[in-house]
C-alpha cells in the first residue's frame, strides 16, 4: 500500500493540487470499457479526454459534469481469491482506480469530456463499495464516498475492516462475533451451485436427479417422483426446495451434499429459505419442453455470470435479460417463480419474489413492484434495493435479510406446494429475546434492576419508565417489551407516541372520513391491538406509548383507563364503548390479560402538566438515571474504541454539569443530561471521537442548556465552556 501512495504522491505537483482543489464537489467514476469494446484507458489518457460509448445512456448526467470537477477511470469486477483479507471464499466485488484527473472542459454533447490525467500505475483496488455503472456521481457527506474520494484522489489506504463490518457487508465478511449463523445457508446452496454444469447437459442432469433421489429414506416422494426428460439445473435446486417439512428438506440436502462432495454444512433450518410455488391453477403443459429446457439452462448461465461479474451493464447484463424474456415467453406471462430459482442460485445477487417478500416489499418498505416483470424491469427493482441496502437506517440490508424479515413478519408462513406433496404451515422461526440481550444491546442497568422491572410489569400490567433526557426510556421500553414476550416481533409489539391533539377517536374509535364525502366508525390502534391480544390468548402482547404525559390520559383514554386496572382484566369488568358499530346490539370490551402497556415520559418537559392521578393510581413507576459508570464505560470502549482516558473526562465533565443542574433552583435532579447523549452507536465507527464530543455539545447539550437558563444565558455559555475545555 505505502508503494502505491507513493506513487501518486510523485506526480507534478501543481496537477495534483488542482485535482484537490475540487474537494467537496460531486467526483465522478467512469468506465473506459462499454458495450463489449476493448478497454479505452490507454487512449483516453493520452488525448486527455473521456468518452461516453453509449449514443443513448448517461447524456444528462455526463452534461451535468463540471469543469473542475474530480474525476477517475474505474474497471468494476469480482474476486474471489488473491484478497487482502479473509473473503470466507464470498465473491467480493472490487474497483480498480486506473486513472485521476480534473474536468477541464465539458463539450456538453453528453458523450466527450476533456480531461487532465494522471495514470495510476499500477492500478489500485478498492473492495465493496462500488460503481457498476458506466457513469457514477459520488457525493462527499456519507462515510462510504469520503473514504473512496480519499483513497481515489488524496492517496490514503481503505479502512477495509470498517467496511467488512458495515450492515451491508458484514453478513458475509464481518468480524465472527458479528456474523449472523442464520445466513450460512447461503454457503451451501452456492457450493452447489457451483457443482451444476452452465451448459447444456440433459443426461447429466439426469443422472444426478437419478441418483440423490435413490439414496433417500424410504418413505420420501421423491423416491418416485416423476422428472421432466429435458431438466435443467435448476430442477437439482428444486429437489431440497419443495414445500415440505423440515426432515424432508434435510434429507434431500444432505443426498445432494454427498453426491456432489460438498464440504458446507447442510442448514440447520429452512424456514426463511422460500420453496419453489406452484400455480394454484394447472398450468398449460409446455408445447416444446426441449426448447424450454435449453431456454432455462441458458437462463441459469447467464444468471452465474451476470452474479459473478460487478458490471451492471454490458453483454452479461444483456444476456440475462435476453434469457429471462425468453422464458418468460414460453410461460406465456412474467413468472415469479423464476426470482425464487435465481435466488437458490445466487441469495446475495438475486430478489425472490415470492408472496411474502411482495407485500413487505410494498407495505413495509414501500416500495413499488413493477406492473410488468421483466428482465429489465426485475434487475432495476435489485438495484433499487441494493442502494437502499446500503442506507445504515434501513430496515434490511441484503437480500437473505429482507426473505427473513418478510417471514417473521407474519405469526405463521402458508406454502402453496405441488401435486401430490402434502400442504402444511410452517411456524415462523422465533427469534428469542431476554434480559441477557438487553444488556448485550448495550444497557447500563444492573441485570437485578431489570429483572425487577419486568417483574412489576409483569404484576402491574402497565409500567412507566420516567427520567431526565437521555436515559434510555424509549429504547429500554422496547426492549422490555421483547423480553417479555421472549422474543422480536413486530407484530406483537407496538408503539405509538401520545401527542397533545391525540383524541380518544383517534386512540381508541372514532369517525374517521373514507373518501366520497362519508365518514366511517374506525378503530384506533389500542383497540386493535386489544382485539389481537384477545383472538390470541396464549401469546403476550405489549404496546409501547412514547411519551405518554403529553396527551391527556384520561381524554385519550376514555373508558379504558378503567380496563387497565390489572384486577379488571376480564369479560366481567368489560364496558360499553362510547362509540357503538350497532347501537341496536351493543358491544362490551375489555382488556385482556394478555396485554400490556409499557409508557415513557421525559421529567424535564416543562410543557407538561401534573400526570392525572388517576392514571398514576393503575401505572408501576420506574425512574432512570443518568448512568455514566463502569457498564457504560466499558461498552463504548469496546464497541466505539474510545480510549479510556478520553471516557474518563467525559464522565467527569458530564457529571460535574449534572451536579450544576441538581443544585439549581429552578430545575433540579430531574433536568440532568442522560448518558444517551454520550453513548455513540456502535456503527458506523467514529475517526474522531474527541470531535464527536464537541459536535454533541455544540449540536445536542450546548441547545439543551441554553432552554434550561433561557433567562440566564451567561449560565449555559459557562457550562459549555466548562464541558469543551481542553476539547
């Protein structure tokens, strides 16, 4: 690495400087090889220009560069092997910086620029963050385009473990302690990927059908199952991935595993891994299933090679979009089926969408599906995803991901499954949750604290976590509620956040409007909640209210607040309520057993009135504290990498300000600033922390004091001064 820097640093300087003058403006990565031509970079730095290659792509954005702006020559590929760290045999994709320069003038055709080059010999490679694009804009802000604008433009090394343990990568390239074991069954379906021949080879397929399916138990329909005369490898895929139960599918797996001399586990369980889906209608039979046949073995090939490579376009691009329409064409409609098959193949690459993955794709990421599923259309919506992968505040980052939580989302997965195989449900795998996880997420309460906690929710029903700014109320109140019910759900936990317009027709039922000038009686989403709970008796349900003193309970609450009572928590106690579906039979309602109401409220809110007593009388109270000792310590030195002395003035300069804040008359122990404000995340990692002190002062605390001593300013300016000094 320090030869490659050096290299850069020995350039005409006044070049090199021009190139770094354009820092903060977008930087461009272009491609010198389109369209199956011969690589350009040669030619391009010695006549000083760029060329677009295509008449009809990226003219807009070519015509958007500037003259001034940074711009590099960059080859996207994949690897596997010869990687400066430990790719656990994961393609990795990499970027080679061929060529720097600076724009110099832009001849606005959206093909040709003009540019002052600089070779970079010999190429230097970056890893994971990559542009399959021909034309890619990097914009300086995010942590990713600031660490490939500096090693591109600026010489410096990639921090290549910060971005093995990124969200995005981290499944398959992260530290061990952070690999997820759910996902290794990717391993196994790519080994045997890899096993099946991208040619065409009917007898061979054959013969492999032939005999996995021999060397399973006695008992297994696919020891007599039927197979097509013209198969492909994708019916092999097919043998461990029909709709049956746990024991059927391993058994496949492992004959497969044996045949084929793979040495991956065989995974330990199925169940987010989706199976092949059958039309519910009999499909027409295929007229030609030899051309069919080839038309998929073509697919599949061209399917490996586009996953393998990291161009987004370009002939490998075009020949999957070419086979996936001709496959289509023989379906005679755009068939999901084919993602499920492409996903078996290669789980990182490629989007099954399945019925599960549509409706979270749509309802919980929102994003739309397109009308018509092409190939085209099928790789952009990857492409969309795979952008907002890499987003840290996305729900999901991968694809295995997104399968998985599109299965948890539901309390059960229904399979639709192929003639002759029975139809079960299969229970959605519970992802277990307890106290041990609370203080592995990083909580700072002693684990008797919150065994007490639980306890007192679990006796009250209903529990409020009280405290100053900062303390954790909202996260560990979410976190109770997992520990609670033993596990992550979504579905069975809630949360909503009690504002002062909240009404009780808005919490509860109410009018609502539903389009053509009419109103209609709707359910809010605590009566929802009490219906679930009620169908589902055996499961524990919990709502999580977000400050819930800035509403008015008992306005918001109506009835209700008498239901929560934990001594009124059956059908005899139930009430009417105030709005009736048919007032001619009216309904009671209670709140179950099940249920149970976990509230936050910020002790510091001078905005807030007295809480009703009412609703004190039917809520457990915890109060948190500020807790800056050794848990918390040690958490943000191990998980952040801050240096120990750097916490110890940060505990220092936090509690001295506390103390300020306990002495005051006018506010009190119940304004003093919570250990949330210093407790980075644990990603992404910070460079600096001392400037990330500075920043939370400056940005968090710093507002924070000034609204405590809005009528003495002097007093805030002090107490910043006093937390930055020596920052």
């Amino acid at each position: 690495m320090k030869r490659r820097i050096f290299i850069l640093s020995h350039i005409n300087t006044e070049r090199l400087e021009a190139i770094m003058a354009a820092e903060g403006k977008a930087c461009w990565f272009v491609g010198a090889a389109y369209g199956g031509r011969e690589d350009q970079s040669s030619r391009f730095i010695e006549e000083r220009i760029w060329e677009n290659g295509y008449e009809d792509r990226y003219l807009e954005l070519v015509k958007a560069i500037q003259p001034g702006d940074r711009i590099a020559i960059k080859a996207a590929y994949t690897r596997k092997t010869g990687l400066p760290f430990d790719n656990r045999d994961q393609t990795v994709s990499v970027m080679s910086i061929k060529a720097v320069g600076t724009v110099t003038e832009n001849l606005r055709d959206g093909r040709h620029l003009k540019v002052d080059w600089i070779p970079v010999e010999p190429p230097r490679e970056w890893y994971f963050y990559t542009g399959r694009t021909t034309v890619w804009r990097v914009l300086p802000g995010d942590w990713r385009a600031d660490a490939l604008i500096a090693f591109t433009f600026e010489g410096k090394p990639q921090d290549i473990d910060r971005f093995r343990n990124a969200p995005y990568w981290k499944e398959r390239f992260g530290d061990r302690d952070s690999e997820d074991p759910r996902f290794l069954w990717t391993r196994f379906y790519e080994a045997v990927t890899d096993e099946l021949p991208v040619s065409v080879d009917y007898e061979w397929v054959m013969q492999a059908i032939k005999r996995i399916t021999a060397a399973l138990p006695e008992g297994n329909l696919l020891r007599n199952a039927q197979f097509p005369r013209f198969a492909s490898p994708f019916n092999i895929l097919t043998l461990f991935n029909l709709p049956q139960g746990h024991a059927a599918r391993t058994a496949a797996a492992v004959s497969v595993a044996r045949y084929f001399h793979i040495d991956r586990s065989v995974p330990d369980s199925f169940d987010e891994i989706p199976t092949a889906e059958f039309e519910e209608d009999e499909a027409p039979p295929i007229r030609e299933p030899r051309k069919f046949a080839e038309r998929l073995w073509e697919l599949f090939g061209a399917a490996i090679r586009f996953a393998d490579t990291d161009e987004s376009e370009g002939e490998a691009r075009t020949a999957f979009i070419a086979a996936y329409d001709e496959v289509c064409h023989f379906f005679g409609k755009n068939d999901y089926t084919l993602t499920i098959d492409l996903y078996w193949a290669r789980p990182w690459s490629y989007l099954p969408l399945n019925r599960k993955n549509r409706t979270y794709i749509r309802q919980v990421l929102g994003i739309q599906l397109p009308d018509a599923l092409t190939g085209e259309s099928y790789l952009e919506l990857i492409e969309t995803l795979e952008n907002r992968f890499q987003d840290d505040s996305f729900p999901v980052h991968s694809f295995p991901e997104l399968t998985q939580a599109a299965f948890l989302s539901d309390a059960t997965a229904q399979q639709t499954v192929s003639k002759g195989v029975k139809t079960e449900n299969i229970a959605a795998p519970i992802v277990p949750y307890s106290l041990d996880d609370i203080i592995a997420d990083g909580c700072f309460l002693k684990r008797e604290k919150l065994e007490e906690m639980l306890e007192r929710l679990q006796q009250r029903k209903n529990l409020i976590l009280q405290g100053p700014p900062g303390t954790g109320k909202t996260w560990l109140a979410k976190r109770l509620a997992s520990a609670l019910i033993g596990q992550k759900s979504d579905r069975r936990v809630r949360a909503v956040q009690f504002h002062p317009n909240l009404s009780y027709e808005d919490f509860v039922r109410g009018w609502r409007p539903c389009g053509e000038g009419k109103l209609t009686l709707t359910d809010g989403p605590f009566l929802q909640i009490v219906q679930e709970a009620c169908r589902d008796s055996q499961n524990k349900y919990v709502l999580v209210i977000e400050e819930i003193n800035r509403g008015n309970p008992a306005q918001v609450f109506g009835e209700m607040l008498t239901l929560l009572e934990a001594d009124k928590r059956t059908p005899t106690e139930a009430l009417e309520l105030c709005y009736q579906k048919d007032p001619r039979n009216p309904e009671r309602t209670y709140i179950p057993p099940n249920l149970y109401v976990i509230g936050t409220m910020n002790l510091a809110d001078r905005s807030l009135a007295m809480v009703d007593l009412a609703l004190r009388r039917r809520f457990a109270f915890e109060t948190l504290e500020p807790l800056l000792e050794e848990p918390w310590r040690n958490w943000v030195r191990e998980k952040c990498r801050f240096d120990a002395a750097l916490l110890d003035r940060i505990e220092q300069r936090i509690t001295q300000l506390n103390e300020t804040i306990r002495k005051d008359a006018t506010l009190g122990k119940q304004f003093r600033i919570g250990h949330s404000y210093v407790t980075p995340a644990a990603y992404p990692p910070i460079d600096d922390p001392e400037r990330w002190f500075r920043q939370v002062v400056e940005t968090e605390i710093g507002p924070l004091l000034e609204e405590y001593w809005f009528d003495t300013p002097a007093q805030a300016d002090e107490c910043r001064r006093q937390l930055l000094e020596g920052f």
